[in-house]
C-alpha cells in the first residue's frame, strides 16, 4: 500500500501488512517506510499487533483486548519505539 499525505509537512509512506484472523484472534505484522521526498524526515519501522475480541460483556457487546508494538529501524531524526495494550469495547 501506498498513501500520500498532504498536510502542513506532506510525506509518503510505503506499508506492507500481513494479517491472520481466526474467529475472535487477529495478528498481523506491519513494515513502513517513510520516503523524503518532501524532504522530511525518512524512517523505516515495523511492528506487530495481537488482538483479542471473543469476551462477550453482552449479547451484542465483546470486551476487545489488544497489544501492539512498534520498532523503529532507522529514521533521520530521532525516534523511539514503543509498546500499547489496550481495553476497549466492540459492539
């Protein structure tokens, strides 16, 4: 997948996702690159996310638990990686 981005700082970013779902179980896996063809800063990073939705709180409503990661490669400018877990409800 391609996007561009045109705001204030326009950038383009290349992504690649891999994803695998089985009933209420999601994984995928995500690699991205930044390009400076705006002259922006470049990055190149990747990440992983698992997500979980098959907690039923009512009949129409799942309790949906996820966590995700992101690694940063390279990048320009400094940047950091990081960790998410997260609660939510689905309906």
């Amino acid at each position: 997948m391609q996007n561009l981005v045109l705001t204030k700082r326009a950038n383009w970013t290349n992504r690649v996702k891999l994803q695998y779902q089985k009933g209420a179980l999601t994984a995928s896996a995500n690699i991205w690159d930044r390009n400076r063809i705006f002259d922006n800063p470049g990055y190149f990073a990747g990440g992983v996310y698992v997500g979980y939705s098959g907690l039923k709180l009512a009949s129409n409503m799942n309790l949906v638990l996820t966590f995700s990661q992101i690694k940063v490669f390279s990048a320009d400018t400094p940047r950091k990686s990081g960790m998410m877990f997260s609660a939510g409800v689905g309906f």
